[in-house]
C-alpha cells in the first residue's frame, strides 16, 4: 500500500490541547448566563467548503443540550438527504480514552498495575516476539505513547478499502513488529494505534470477556450510553442512518469507506456513538466520576503526541480540551471544558484528507463557543 494512504489511515489522534486560563465559556448575556452561536450556521457554513461531504454537532451545557446542527448531505454530491444532529458516527481515538479508563479500573480493582511489564501481563508477546522488549515495556507506557511501539498501520499491510477480512488484534501487533523501533522505552511520546490494541488485549485476558462488552459493563450502561457500541468483526458498520465518507485515491477518484474494517480500529478508535452520548462520557471522565484522582492523573499526566496547540479557540479565552478522532473519510472532535460543565461534540465527513480540514472544523466551534470574536 503506498504512503499517502498509509499516512491518512494514521490520523486516528487523541490530542488533547489545553487552551488558556478557566474562566466561563462563551460570551455572557446581561443575565449571566452563556451566549452561544447558532450550531446550524457554523455546520453550514463548515459544509460548504470543498471536500466536507456533512457535519453534525451538538451543544451540552450540564448535560443539556443548548445547540444542535445538521448540514450537508449522508452521501457524496448532495445524495441522501441530511442525518439528524443525533445520529451516529465513529468517534475514532476518542475511543483510546474509554480503553484507558478501563484499564485503570482494573488497576483501582488491584488486577493489574501501571508498572507492569508486558510480558508479565500478556507473555505471548516475549514467547512469540510479537513485540520487542516486551519485558521492559508497561501498562503505564502503553497508556501514555511512550512504549516505542511502531504503529501497525505503518506496515503497509492494511488495505483501508478491504471491509470484509477480519484481522485478528494480535495479528495487528504482528505487523508492527516488522516496523523498525525509533526509541527505547520511555524517552518520549510517540504516537502509535498498536500501544491501544495491546491494551484492548490486556482486558480482554484479564477479564475474560471480549473488549466490546467491558466497555459496554463498565461505561456505557452506567453512562445510559444506550447507542454507543464498539464493532470488533466486519462487516458490522454504523447502525440507522449515517453520514458517509470517501477516501480520494492517487487518481481521484474517490471511495466510500462507510464500511471501514472494524478490525483495523478496535481499541485504537473503533467505537460508534452519538453527539449527546460520547459528551455524557467526556463529563463523567473530567469529572471524576470514572476513576479516583490518583489514577486518573495516570492518564491526564500522559505527556500528548499529537497535532500541536495550534489552534487556540476563542482566543485562549478559557479552558478547553480538544479530544480527536478521526480516520479515511472522517474528522470527530469533542471539546470539552476544564470542569466538564461544556460538551461541544461535532462529526464531519470527508471527501479529503483530514490534516486539511482540522482548522475550518476549529472555526466552526469557535463561531458555536465564542460568537463574535
């Protein structure tokens, strides 16, 4: 498979970019309360630029929703009528920090412990070689990229329009055994898909149940997450009606990857939610009702791979965390405010690569969180 597709398909990011000083979001009315943009007019706005195919978004404010939007179109050239805001859609690595908090419940539960090592936890990666020093690398590294574990897409070896082969998670960690390590363990973050599948593996042995239903357990049902699912096997998709991305190939012509490998994702980004539902998780997790502090700080202290802070909404006027997902055909940001009070959860579908298309999606939310600037 050649580069630039490699290159798309590794664009599942969880950055998370901590912008300016706390203070309350959006412009305030006379009353005091927050004064939002029209989410309809920045969706519409966000459609029309060339390569954005639809876009929905939700506002919450203390788990209410305040704003909603829809534009565009389901599918390519105006086809398919427009989905409803509360549609469904891959949330991609934000799905890495559902798996995290996970695993350190498992922690809290005194199954497992941030410094174990790999080999201890999963020794058929050191019996198998499936993943070089296995017996120096741990839970805390996987968590936080600092493992030094290439990133399975890097192979070459994931076909993204193959939506039918079923590739098994340690075959994913195979495959990036045979890309070379640029570091040792724990000099720094660098971002790769394979420390998550790991861990997804890591809870699947520990528990003894497959990944999909300890999300679902441990997350989803307390959270009254009852659309949110994780698909694990093709051809599973997205259920009820949906927006659909294209990938562009060297020609330009363009393919609908609606029916993206599920295998390929997992716990790298695999989970498909709504707008309400992926805010009422990122308001639990910041507001600590997932985890104790002392293990959340495990995951909130990660040093953050990513795209850098950049693109500073509002002007840094207030604290604002920006978690992405995203793969071919698809770019999924939630921004989330410091005391988990703001949820501004946006999903766009693409008909171009997604490093183009990050800052028009950051002017939309900040013309929905800060109107007027």
């Amino acid at each position: 498979m050649n580069r630039a597709i490699v290159t798309r398909i590794a664009g599942l990011a969880c950055a998370v970019l901590a912008l300016g000083a706390a203070v309350p979001p959006a412009a305030a009315t006379a009353a005091g309360r927050p004064r939002f943009g029209d989410a309809q007019r920045a969706l519409d706005t966000l459609t029309a630029a060339d390569g954005v195919v639809g876009a929905l978004g939700e506002l919450y404010v203390d788990g209410k929703r305040v704003g909603k939007g829809s534009a565009g179109s389901r599918l390519l050239d105006g086809k398919g009528g427009t989905v409803s805001s509360g549609a469904r859609y891959r949330i991609g690595s934000q799905t890495k920090l559902m798996v995290a908090t996970v695993v350190m419940q498992l922690v809290g539960e005194g199954r497992l412990r941030v410094d174990d090592t790999l080999a201890d936890v999963l020794p058929e990666t050191a019996e198998q070689d499936l993943v070089e020093l296995a017996d120096r690398i741990t839970v805390r590294q996987l968590i936080d990229h600092t493992s030094g574990v290439p990133n399975y897409f890097e192979s070459g070896k994931i076909d993204p329009l193959d939506f039918t082969t079923y590739v098994r998670p340690a075959h994913l960690v195979r495959l990036a055994r045979g890309v070379p390590r640029q570091q040792e363990p724990g000099e720094k973050a660098s971002y790769s898909n394979t420390n998550y599948i790991l861990l997804g593996m890591i809870i699947e042995r520990l528990t003894g149940h497959t990944l999909a239903d300890e999300l679902d357990r441990r997350l989803f049902t307390p959270l009254g997450m009852h659309r949110t699912y994780l698909p694990a096997k093709p051809p599973e998709g997205i259920r009820g009606p949906h927006n659909h991305g294209y990938l562009p190939d060297e020609q330009g012509g363009l393919h609908d990857v609606d029916r993206i490998n599920a295998s390929h994702l997992w716990a790298a980004g695999g989970v498909v939610s709504t707008a309400e539902e992926v805010s009422d998780f990122h308001r639990a997790y910041t507001q600590g009702t997932l985890l104790p502090p002392r293990l959340q700080e495990v995951i909130d202290g990660r040093k953050r791979p990513g795209p850098p802070d950049g693109e500073r909404l509002c002007g840094g006027l207030f604290e604002l965390r920006e978690i992405v997902g995203g793969a071919p055909g698809f770019h999924a940001p939630t921004y989330v405010s410091a005391d988990g009070r703001l949820q501004f959860a946006m999903s766009v579908t693409l008909s171009v690569r997604n490093d183009g298309v990050r800052p028009m999606v950051g002017q939309a939310a900040e013309a929905v969180l800060c109107p007027g600037r």
